[in-house]
C-alpha cells in the first residue's frame, strides 16, 4: 500500500503563527541541508569496515564532536538515544542502577514528566523514596531545599534531577548551585537541558545531561545524553555494543548529522535571536495584562528564557482559548488541559502554586515576526471577551 502524505487545514484563515517553539521548532534549514546530504552519504552501517561504512562512522564522529563540544562534554561521554524522553529515562534509571541498596530520588516539583516517570518507575522497582523538592511562586527551586533532602537518613543513597530552564513557564533554575550542593553530598545530579540547548550556554557541575534535537529545530526522534566520565552509571538496558553501551541499537546516523547540524546554527545565532525574541516576549509580558483583565502572568519576571511567556486567564478554560487562536492561525499551548490521559491540571501550575485554569504558553520561534505578534495582542481581547460571554461572565 503507497503512503500519501496529507495537507491538513485544520482551520481556514490566515497563516500559521507558530507560538509553540518550546514544543518543537521547524526544521532548521541547515539540519534540512545537512539530513539530506547524509541520507545519501551516511546510510551504512558505521559499525562495520567496509568504505560507505567508514563514510557513514565518519559522520557520525565528527555529529558527535560537534553536539558534545556544544555542551560542554567529551565526544565519549555523549550518545545519541531515540528521544529526549528516552534520554532522560536511560539517565534516571541508569545513574539508579549504579547504586546499591536504599534509594532516595530528589527531583524538583516542576520536572518535565519524563523524568517524574522515572522516578516513579524507581519507587515501584526499586521502593526507591520520591521526595519532590518544592519551588517558589516563579517555579524556581531552592538550592538550599536540595541540601535540606540531601542530608536525609544515613545509608540510603540520593540522586537529584533539575531542569535548565522550565518548560511551562521558562524559568531558569539554579542548576551550578545545586551542583554544588549535589557534589558536597556525593550525589548525582540529572539535568534535563531540553530547552537551553543552542540557546543559552550549558552549565556545569552536573553528572548527567539530556537534551532534544526537535527542541533546537533539529529532527525529531534524537535524543542527546551525556554522562560524564568517573559518574556511577550502569546501562538499565541489556547489553549493546553501539553508543558505548548506553542507548541500544542501531544508530540514526543522517539524522544525528542534522541535529548537530542545527544545533550548531542555532548556536551561531543565539547572540542575535536572543535579544531578538526577549524583545517581542517582552512586549507579550507588557501587553497582554493591559489589554485583557484579570490576567496572572506566571513565571520569574527576569530569570527566564529569551523566548517563552505563559498567562493565565480567569474565567475561562484554556483549551478553548488554544482552539480559537488556532482557528486565528495561531498555535499556542495549555498548560491547564485536562487531558483524557492525565485527568489534571498541570502539576508545573499547581506546584507553584499559581492559577490553573485558563492558562497559555506562548513559546517564539526562529521564524517569528512582529507583526505576527502583534495581531496577536490585537485578536487577543477579544478572542477572551467571547470566550467569557459564552460562560457567562461578560463585562469583565
């Protein structure tokens, strides 16, 4: 059977305004340019001796040096897993599985949901104790609250997850001092980087470090993990050969070809598109609670990633306000849903906190412009007062 790719216009109206980069940005056109070369150069085997095998090892080393250098590791700390999800998992579950004994998992409360996954997976298979370490109203988490948890019952082993940078609000946590306190106790740390990749410049001081391709406008389905050398950590996989024994199977070489590809240009770019995005984040920041009442803009106000603002909107429900903006032709997302999966509210919301209702992540992207936000700060008022009119509380 042929498989037929489909346009699909979920909406009529105008173009797409993509406000949802934290999700998952286009394609970089320097990750399409490198995916294409390498899926006729770099189709072999790179395990093997043969020469389009070299070619393809070749590429996949010189992948390797780039994204490794990029972030701050050693081209054999670092492998390349079929997801950030995945990476996350391999790191959690294998720095456990480097300890013996009774185990304590520190993460903190407003972790992506991969890695309270795992720990979760750790409190059923190993009866390892989950201990969320709490955050302020911005979501930022307290170095001082991981030394606190750190100092828990002698004997029992303790490892520590920290984000880079939040990703329902953008806050930027303190991830080099709670190295510190990590290091001063003997504990690990997992830092999930997903949202800092080729954007702001990598920390130190942690033992594991994860990160997404698709994130930094690379293809999706790669994965980055980087453990360092001397770290405790012991793959939970069965034994593989390929990527030092760390992901399994075989690797996606055109595909990691273009990730480092984009991860590279975003890099180069940072220093421009930075600044570029604070500006237009900002006047979302200024704007949105001045056109529209009873507005909660969440997150810290400074200590935050360049391209990410999230409000919260009272007296309506954040998924409708999701599908009007896309039927403007503008995609955005809800941290507030509640999901058929989850049945929730956002447990990043509720652990700050904040409201947790009608709540909106902008997220810009490489290709955003002003004008697009712009006529999206000049739909917006309107948009809610329809939204509140149909659940009955008009006038506000």
């Amino acid at each position: 059977m042929a498989v037929t790719v489909v346009s699909v216009n979920a909406a009529p109206g105008p173009s797409l305004g993509h406000f949802d980069a934290a999700s998952g940005e286009r394609l970089h056109p320097a990750a399409r340019e490198a995916l294409l070369a390498a899926l006729d150069q770099g189709w072999a085997d790179p395990a093997r001796l043969y020469r389009e095998a070299r070619r393809a090892r070749l590429l996949l080393d010189t992948a390797r040096e780039s994204v490794a250098s990029l972030l701050g590791a050693r081209p054999d700390e670092t492998s390349f897993p079929a997801s950030g999800t995945q990476a996350v998992h391999l790191g959690l579950l294998g720095l456990a599985a480097g300890t013996r004994g009774a185990l304590r998992v520190l993460p903190s409360s407003v972790e992506h949901s991969s890695v309270l996954h795992a720990a979760e997976h750790l409190a059923e298979a190993r009866d390892a104790e989950v201990v969320p370490v709490p955050v302020d109203r911005s979501g930022r988490a307290d170095p001082g609250a991981y030394a606190h948890r750190l100092a828990g019952p002698a004997g029992v082993a303790s490892l520590a997850a920290l984000q880079t940078a939040n990703h329902e609000v953008g806050t930027l946590q303190p991830v080099e001092e709670v190295a510190e306190v990590c290091a001063r106790a003997g504990a690990p740390l997992l830092v999930d980087a997903a949202q800092t990749a080729g954007r702001l410049p990598a920390p130190g001081g942690w033992s594991v470090l994860t990160a997404s391709a698709h994130k930094w406008g690379g293809p999706a389905g790669v994965g980055v993990l980087v453990v360092r050398k001397g770290v405790r950590w012991r793959s939970p996989s069965p034994a593989d050969e390929r990527e030092a024994g760390r992901p399994p199977g075989f690797e996606n070489v055109p595909a990691v070809v273009a990730a480092a590809a984009g991860l590279e240009a975003v890099a180069r770019e940072s220093a421009t598109e930075g600044p570029r995005l604070t500006a237009l984040v900002e006047r979302v920041r200024a704007e949105v609670p001045r056109r529209v009442p009873d507005v909660q803009v969440v997150g810290s106000a400074d200590r935050r990633l360049p391209h990410l603002v999230t409000f919260s909107l009272l007296y309506v429900d954040g998924e409708a306000v999701v599908t009007e903006l896309d039927r403007a032709g503008f995609a955005v997302s809800s941290g507030s849903s509640c999901t058929a999966s989850t049945l929730r509210p956002s447990h990043v919301l509720e652990a700050m906190g904040v409201l947790t209702h009608g709540n909106v992540r902008v997220s810009l992207g490489r290709g955003t412009t002003e004008p697009e936000v712009e006529r999206f700060l000049d739909l917006l008022p309107d948009l809610v007062g329809r939204l509140r009119a149909q659940a009955g509380v008009a006038g506000l």
